[in-house]
C-alpha cells in the first residue's frame, strides 16, 4: 500500500444549483474566488474544460486564445495551483448536436477536432499533458443513424490527428453508457482500452474513469479501475458515488455505498497510483437543498471519505484476509470488512 494522493476538482462542482426542472438557487461563484477555495479546502490541482480555460474561445483567435492562457498560467502559479487536464467541450456547441468526431456531417467533425487541437494548445500553456475526452454526443438516439464500425474508425482517425498534433500529449478517454445520448459508443473502460489500441501511438492513450458512469454501465468502479490498472491505461479518476441506474448523480463519493468506495480507495493504494503524478480528481454535485455558505461540503467530504477509508484500508490485517481466502471462509471476510467499515 503506496499509493500517493493528491486531489482536483473542476471549477464547474461549484455550480448554482440549476437542474432541468428548476432555476438556479445560489449566487454565482467568481471563478478567481473558486480558484482561492481549493487550497484552503485541501486541493492542489485543477480540472479544466477548454472553455473554462479561455471563455468564448470560438470567438477568439490562437494569439488571443494563447494570450488569455498564459494569464490564467499566472493566476493558477499564484494560488499554487497546478492544471491537472484540460478537456474540449464539444457538447454544448449546436454543431455537435449529432456527435462531434462522429457526426455524420464532415463540416462538423471538422470542428471537433479543430477545437480539440487548440485544447491541447491551451494545455500546454497551462503546463499539463494531459487531455481528457469525455465522448458525450458520441453515440445515438435512434441506432440506424449511425454505422458503428464507421464511428469506431472516425474515433480513431480524431484521436490520431490529436496525437500527431503534439507529440507529448496524452489522451484519456472517459467511457460513459449514455446520457446524454441514448446509446453510446464507447460506454465501458474496456471499450476505451481496446479504442487506445486502435491509434497510431497507443502508449499515449488511457483512460479515466468515474465512478458514477461505471455504476450506470452496471458495472463496479473498482474493478474497472484494476482492469485499466491491468493494462497501464488508469491516468485519472473522477469519484462520486450514484444511487442506481438513473441520470448521472455525481453524489458526495461514498455517500451511497461505502464499501464500494472502500474498494475503490483500496485498489488504487495497492497499486501505487499517484507515484507516477496521477490526481485523485473528483466530480460532485452539491444538492440543491444546499445554501450558498456550505455548497462546497461535497466537495470537502468526499474528500475526507477518501482519507478516512484510506485509513481503513491500510489498518487491514492483510495475513487475515490471505488467511480467510485460504480457507475460502468468504463469509468471515466479508464480516472482517464490514467490521472494519462499521469502526469494530
């Protein structure tokens, strides 16, 4: 057990509360304000998308875009702050409507995968090599609309002009089942590790994974992170917690099911992650019930979860566990754990 933590968050966790059945309850939050919340609640690295980075990039151009990077270099440097990613924001943009490497318009792949070049751009301004692509229209609502295989392909040929537009650069593919679309094409860790395989560099493309979009694919969080460990691909996390097969809920992480997160702390500690610079990044939602004074207690306690099960996890006897496996008296090991959960 050596694993080494250190945590992010992205700016949009601070976030007034709207949802699409109501308006926005809390006052917005100055992004120089957030970016004086991190330290002060125990996090030394940020999240970024492109446009959090550079609002209104679409609008700009590359020496004002590079310009308004390098500023924000500046602010991160004075907080002590480090950028953890960035990722292109393709999802919000009406060109994208049907997919952005995938759509089955030429003009609007096109787009995509222009702007996902100036998010690498702005990431190395920003001193991080690590691009995250979350494939958020990349898939259907109505399956005879796209040709899958082809979408694969158009998948591969984007990450490729990614790769060769810069040769550090990493790429981490955050998988998801659906929503916002109905169906998608790379809904699974292991989609995304044979994906990374497809390229023309893949040492240079992984993944992230989040809690919550494991869950939605019904699958455990901690057993694909060992998979994505299993194959050296794991370069980020996203934790949150999810109460069932639902829209994603970026709950506070363990707040739902503990001894997943449990699993989930243990595996990366096990494994060492960290050691070789990855975050802990995570991706919560306040509730809305919250008032504007204590809207960053998702954050703050997820964070506290995670050391607390940390603890947990390195006070196991793991002769016991070995022993209890030895025997195959599975369910005494399962009462060591909950035990353990439970502070007997």
């Amino acid at each position: 057990m050596a694993g080494q933590f250190r945590f992010t968050f992205g700016p949009w966790n601070i976030h007034e509360g709207a949802d699409p059945f109501g308006p926005e309850v809390r006052k917005t939050v100055r992004f120089n304000k957030k970016l004086e919340a991190y330290k002060q609640n125990g996090f030394d690295g940020v999240q970024f998308h492109d446009d959090d980075a550079v609002p209104d990039l679409d609008a700009l151009k590359p020496d004002q875009i590079e310009r308004q990077a390098r500023a924000l270099r500046k602010t991160l440097d004075k907080h002590g702050l480090a950028a953890e990613f960035v990722a292109p924001r393709l999802w919000f943009d009406p060109r994208t409507i049907d997919g952005g490497y995938t759509s089955n318009n030429a003009a609007q792949r096109r787009y995509a995968i222009d702007r996902s070049k100036q998010a690498i751009d702005i990431a190395n301004v920003l001193g991080t090599d690590l691009i995250v692509l979350w494939l958020a229209r990349e898939g259907t609502y109505i399956r005879e609309a796209k040709d899958s295989k082809l979408a694969v392909e158009r998948l591969v040929a984007a990450i490729n002009e990614m790769l060769a537009h810069d040769p550090r650069i990493r790429i981490a593919v955050e998988p998801k089942p659906n929503e916002p679309m109905d169906i998608a094409f790379i809904p699974t860790t292991g989609h995304a590790v044979a994906l990374a395989h497809m390229t023309d560099d893949p040492s240079r493309v992984g993944v992230v994974i989040e809690s919550a979009h494991a869950i939605l694919a019904g699958l455990d969080p901690s057993d694909e992170m060992g998979f994505a460990l299993a194959n050296d691909k794991l370069w980020t996390v996203h934790l949150n917690d999810q109460n069932g097969l639902k829209f994603d809920q970026d709950k506070t992480f363990g707040s739902v099911d503990l001894r997943r997160a449990l699993n989930q702390v243990r595996i990366l500690d096990k494994h060492d992650y960290g050691r070789r610079g990855e975050w802990v990044g995570l991706d919560v939602k306040a509730m809305r019930t919250q008032k504007d004074k204590v809207a960053l207690k998702h954050l703050t306690n997820s964070r506290r979860v995670f050391l607390r099960l940390l603890e947990i996890s390195r006070k196991l006897d793991d002769n016991k566990i070995a022993a209890m496996i030895g025997e195959r008296d599975y369910e005494e090991l399962e009462m060591y754990i909950l035990s353990a959960l439970m502070g007997k």
